[in-house]
C-alpha cells in the first residue's frame, strides 16, 4: 500500500466517522421527548406552587376546580385564557430565571417556576 493511499484510506475512514456520529446525535436529539410538567388547580390552590425545571419544559395547568381560573405571569410573559373545569394551558420556558404567576380572578392564588439551566 503507498503512502498516499494510507492517507486517503485514513481520511475516508475518518470522515465517515464524523458522518455516523452525527447522523446518531441527530437520532438522538429527535427521540428525546421535550421535557414536560404539570400543575394541577384545585381548591382555589396551584399545586405545585413552586416547580423547578430547566430551559425548554412546557409546563401545563390544567383546572381542577369547578369555577373559573386563569394563570397569568407577573412578569407578562404569559397569560392564560379564562380556563374553565377540564381546561389547559401551556407555556414553554426557554430561559432561566424566577416566575411568579396567579389567578387575575382569584389573586391570592399564586405559584412560582424557577427555570434552572
């Protein structure tokens, strides 16, 4: 074998290394399932009041009562619709930091996400 064929051999090798390694992290990063947590509202109370979670999880209340809330960001980041018995809401963290929230209707209902990296 010449040394250049080495070379090229070496080279082809190499590349199609690289090509199968990210072929395998793209397959990973499609099978991961977005990370995803819950609220429950019940009893004019968030449970959990405080929740912590990391950058990109899509938090879901869901109203447990059966009169009317609505989740709403003191920061105005988000707002809920008003959400009836059995209705949800969601809203994907994207950075971290601290985020209170309550009920516009019942404002002494309140929680708190931290979003941690």
């Amino acid at each position: 074998m010449t040394r250049a064929f080495k070379i090229l051999t070496l080279q082809a090798s190499t590349l199609l290394g690289g090509i199968l390694m990210m072929s395998i992290a793209a397959d990973i990063a499609r099978a991961a399932p977005p990370a995803a947590a819950s609220v429950q509202i019940g009893n004019f109370t968030f449970n959990s009041q405080v929740l912590t979670v990391k950058p990109g999880t899509t938090i879901t209340w869901t109203n447990g009562d059966d009169i009317p809330h609505t989740v709403v960001a003191k920061d105005g980041s988000f707002k809920s619709k008003v959400l009836d018995t059995g209705d949800r809401f969601s809203f994907t963290f994207t950075k971290p930091g601290l985020f209170g929230y309550f009920c516009s209707i019942h404002p002494h209902m309140t929680g708190t996400i931290i979003v941690k990296a």
